[in-house]
C-alpha cells in the first residue's frame, strides 16, 4: 500500500457493529409495546411497528484528500393498534391510517383512468381499421 493513502476498512465494522447495536436496543419490545394505561377496568397498551435500516461507507485517497469513512442510520415506529383487556378477555385493536386509504384511493383511480384510457384506444383503432378497409 502506498505511504499516502489511508485505508479505514479496520474501522468500518466497528463502526456498523455499534450503529446495529444502538439501533437494536432502541427497537426493543417496550418500544414496540407502549406503556400500559388502565382506566375504569380497562387496560390498554399501545402497539407499533419498527422498521430501521442502516448503511456505511468508505474512501480511499491521500491523507486530506478524499479519504475518510462514515454512515448513518435510523429507525420508524408506526402506530398500528392497541391491545385491550378488559373483563379477563383480550383483543387487538388496529388503528386504520388515513394516508393509506388515500393511496389506495389514488392508485385505484389512476388505474380507473389508464384502463378507460386503453379500451377507448383500442375501439378507436378497430374504427379506423374498418375505415382504411372499406
């Protein structure tokens, strides 16, 4: 290896092991499931849904120039209901997503509109078929 460039690949699964290793303990069960609250019999804890991702990298180059590594991570809690206890019985409770129902409202009248779109063309080329035949 030449003198002047400097490699970080020593430092890099450090580095990753820490960032996991973080991240692991923040999606741990009681963040996943909240806090329990009982009122008047009934108690209820929270339920979310925890999605992370993390990625890293690293440059090769003269000392001050261009070499160097880095990374970053993060994590997404989603509500996504609660559990209820009440009486001795338990049941799960999803929460609907507003934004979700939209989507599926947009994708769907997208869709609605491209195929419309398609059987119109399709009847206009057989028209203009029969036309260039006669």
């Amino acid at each position: 290896m030449n003198e002047n460039t400097t490699s970080v690949g020593a430092a890099e699964p450090r580095f990753v092991e820490r960032l996991a290793e973080k991240l692991g303990t923040a999606a741990n069960s009681a963040t996943i499931y909240g806090e329990p609250v009982e009122r008047d019999g009934v108690t209820v804890i929270p339920v979310a849904k925890a999605a992370y991702g993390f990625g890293g990298g690293e440059g090769n180059g003269t000392e001050g120039k261009g070499a160097g590594s880095g990374g970053g991570g993060g994590m997404v809690l989603t509500p996504v209901g609660y559990i209820e206890m009440k009486d001795g019985a338990t049941r799960f409770r999803t929460i609907r997503d507003p934004q979700t129902v939209v989507k599926v409202v947009a994708i769907g009248s997208l869709a609605l509109f491209l195929t419309t779109k398609s059987i119109v063309s399709i009847f206009k080329n057989k028209k203009m078929v029969k036309l260039l035949k006669k």
